[in-house]
C-alpha cells in the first residue's frame, strides 16, 4: 500500500533516483534536503520538502512525523582528503539523528544506505560478502572508517531497541543524473581521455538504477538486522576501463600503473601541494585502495531484495548521453 516515506540527502546522485523510483511505485515522499536547497523534483511530483542540516548535533526528531518509512542516504562520500572532520559529523552525526527520527516516528522500517567497503572484501574468484569483517581501517580514509561507525549504531539500535532496520551497502555505481558529477567522474576522464593507465587492483560495479530498486524493495522485503551488498560485476580495473571506453566508443587506457610509480607520483605532487598551496588530486589512500582488488558478492541481494543487474555497459552509455544532454561534454 503506498505510503509516505522519508528520504534523506534526496537530492544526490542515489537520491534522486530513490525518489523516482518511489514516484513510480506511487508512494509519497518526503525529501529532507540541506537548508536553502532549491527544490530538486519536477512539482507534477508527490514530493514535499523538509529542511535540516543532519550533520548538526540533536536536528529535529519531528521530521519524519507521519512517515512510515525512512529511507537514510545522506552522505559524505569523500576520498581526498583522506582526513577530514565533516565526514564524520555527516555521516555519524547525520545517522544518530536519522536514528532518532525513525524512533520519534515509529517507522515500520528503516533503510540504511551504507557502502560496500565496511566489509572484507576478496579476490574475483572469492569474492568478499556480508560475513566478512571490516578491512578499510588499513586505508586511513575517514569516509571508510565513519560509513562503518554509522552502520554500527544502526546494528546497535536493532539489537537494543528492535529498530525495524535494514543496511544496504553499495558498491562502485554508475548511471545517468550524476550532477556533481561524484563516482561517474570516472566515465568523464575516461572519455576524454585524461587516463594515462590504470591501478593493478580493481572494484565491484553497479548500475545505480539497480540499488535503488532494491533500495526501496528493502521498505517491504529483506530481513530486519541484515546486511545486503547491492552491486553487479567485479572487473580489474584493467577490464573495467576497456569495458566502459568500449561502450562509450573511445579509446581504453593502455597502460599498468604499477603501484610504486603511482606512491612516487603522489610524493611528488604532495610536495607541490606544500609549495605553491593548491591541494592534490590524489593521495597515499587512494593509491593503496586502487592496488587493492574490491571484490563482492552480491548474492544474498539477488536472492532476498530482488537486485537487478542491469549491464554496466548500459550504466555507461546512459551515463554518457545524459552527460551530454547536460553540457558536460
């Protein structure tokens, strides 16, 4: 039966698509946006506003009043700089206040969109999954290490309190309406170009369309205190970038980056950094994730949130023709 349901950081690139998929089942949305957000959503749509800064402690509890679903996918995801104290004040704080909405509220379910790094990841032919414990702390990355707080405390509110909860974890996602841009940046430099090789580890990738399908199926299927990783394809990063060029008809970086070239180049620009004030473009972190293959099953999705997986190809072209309906190629 369609209902109201309350969706945090709506206006990103996962939340807009969460939002249209609720439109489309018929549901209403409540859409938590920062203040002074412009309204992001067509006004033929089913969609009211509420403002708050999540990241702020003790934000209203009464935002969600009326709901009977929240969805909670704001989120800080950021890489470089590997510290930075806003991630935690978004994506922690932001949790515990989501948290105490869902309480102040009643919510018959609670979605937590996570990420795939809280967990152990694998090899391509053993990937990683659900029962695997958390690898990102050898990283040093704040997004990493706060996601995996944040889904801690969701766990602890289903154990002590018997929060009507479920986490879902995606992995690398791709497809259309990616305005910042944030992870399709990786299609942008691919098509014109700007890769000069690619890193020896590799990820697990995901049309983002996917994950917010079975996002909204976790408001009714999946099992409260479960975890599920919502992706598709694990490819080498070699494969992937000959893959997704393919699809988008240019040419594929041609060749490995071995990891010691790439710590040399990030000492160098590091020292640039301090010199002239500018920050870099990459960092340690980032070199050491890349080296690493991010591999995961995504098999539990499959079976009991009904996970599509849509081509990647397909995530490509998408993401590439709206791109450029959008001016930015």
């Amino acid at each position: 039966m369609p209902t109201t349901v309350l969706v945090t950081g709506a206006n990103g690139f996962l939340g807009r698509h969460l939002v249209a998929e609720l439109q489309r089942r018929g549901h209403g949305v409540r859409a938590l946006l920062r203040p002074g957000t412009p309204p992001p959503f067509p006004a033929s749509w089913a969609v009211e506003y509420a403002e708050a800064d999540l990241s702020r402690p003790r934000c209203p509890a009464h935002l969600a009043a009326g709901c009977r679903f929240i969805i909670h996918a704001a989120a800080l995801a950021q890489v470089n700089p590997a510290r930075n104290p806003a991630l935690w004040a978004v994506n922690v704080i932001g949790t515990e206040n989501a948290l105490r909405m869902a309480r102040h509220a009643a919510v018959q379910r609670f979605v937590y969109v996570g990420t795939a790094n809280v967990f152990g990841f694998g090899t391509s032919a053993r990937p990683g999954d659900e029962t695997r414990p958390y690898a990102g702390q050898r990283y040093g990355l704040d997004y990493m290490d706060s996601k995996q707080l944040a889904a801690e405390h969701v766990l602890h509110c289903v154990a002590r309190e018997q929060l009507p909860a479920v986490l879902v974890h995606p992995t690398f996602m791709l497809g259309p309406g990616d305005a910042k841009p944030t992870s399709n940046a990786l299609l942008l430099e691919l098509y014109k170009g700007r890769l000069p090789g690619y890193p020896p580890g590799g990820k697990n990738y995901v049309h983002v369309a996917d994950v917010a399908a079975a996002t909204v199926n976790a408001l009714t299927m999946g099992r409260p205190g479960e975890s599920y990783i919502l992706g598709n394809r694990n490819l080498s990063y070699r494969e992937a970038f000959a893959l997704l060029a393919g699809a988008m008809g240019v040419p594929a970086p041609r060749w490995p980056i071995p990891r010691r070239l790439a710590a040399l180049y990030v000492r160098a620009a590091e020292l640039k950094a301090r010199l002239t004030g500018r920050p870099t473009q990459v960092n340690q972190a980032m070199i050491s994730v890349a080296a690493d293959g991010h591999y995961f099953c995504v098999d539990k999705a499959r079976q009991e949130l009904a996970l599509a997986q849509t081509p990647i190809e397909q995530a490509a072209t998408e993401a590439l023709a709206w791109f450029k309906a959008h001016g930015y190629v």
